[in-house]
C-alpha cells in the first residue's frame, strides 16, 4: 500500500487528489485492474464528483452543511459530532477501475478528500492498486 500525506487548511474543504491516485498507479505498471483508496480518519471521506467547476466542491459542502445540522443535541464531547457524520454519509473507501494504466474516470471527474474537521496536518490516504490479471 502506498501513502498520500496532506495538509488541509480550512475547516471543511475538498481536495483534488486525483494526480497523487493517477501517479501511484502509473508507478504500480498495472495496466488492468482495481485502485482501492482508504481514508485513515474519522472525520474526513472520499468521493468522486465533477472536478471541473469549483462550485461543486461548494455546493456539496453546502448541502452537507444543511443536512448535518451543528444545532443538534451531540453527546460527543469534542465538538465535532458533524464532521463524523458527515464523514458517515460520504464514504471512507473507494474502488475505482484501471485500464490502460489509468484510472478509468470519465471527462470531469475527480478524487476529492473531504475534510470536516480541519484545518489538519499529516492527513493520510492509502492506495493499493491490484492487477485484475
């Protein structure tokens, strides 16, 4: 398994990690196969979106915000009860394909870190990419 370390800056933000996923593969020399990336945290996800138009990243923050409510009687004493509920709704693995030594996203998407409880240090994503042959 191969590691991606980041840095988040704000409180909640998504970031582009797709070059990072697309380097270890191509140093992997799979050319058919599986990508799993693992989020190591509790209060930040993966997904897959649009990774053309930075109003998405927005939006979907946005929506999030709305659904995951901070006016909730948590009983979690750290303050952020959101951020691991959110992070619940998204998802913190992913498989994507590999073809051709690539992953096979389509013409807009994007590998997204989400982070809910930044800013942090030393964020860590695990990627394994495993031949299908």
């Amino acid at each position: 398994m191969e590691s991606i370390k980041l840095d988040t800056h704000g409180w909640e933000e998504l970031v582009d990690i797709t070059a990072e996923i697309r380097r270890i593969v191509k140093q992997s020399g799979v050319s058919d196969g599986l990508c799993h990336i693992w989020c190591r945290h509790t209060t930040a996800a993966l997904t897959v979106n649009e990774n053309a138009d930075p109003d998405v990243k927005h939006d979907i923050l946005l929506a999030l915000s709305r659904i995951v409510s901070h006016d909730w009687p948590y009983l979690h004493s750290e303050g952020n009860s959101t951020a691991h509920v959110k992070s619940s709704l998204l998802c913190c693995e992913l498989t994507l394909p590999v073809c051709d030594g690539d992953l096979a996203l389509g013409r807009w998407q994007g590998v997204l870190f989400c982070e809910f409880d930044g800013p942090r240090t030393n964020r860590q994503i695990g990627v394994t990419v495993i031949p299908t042959r």
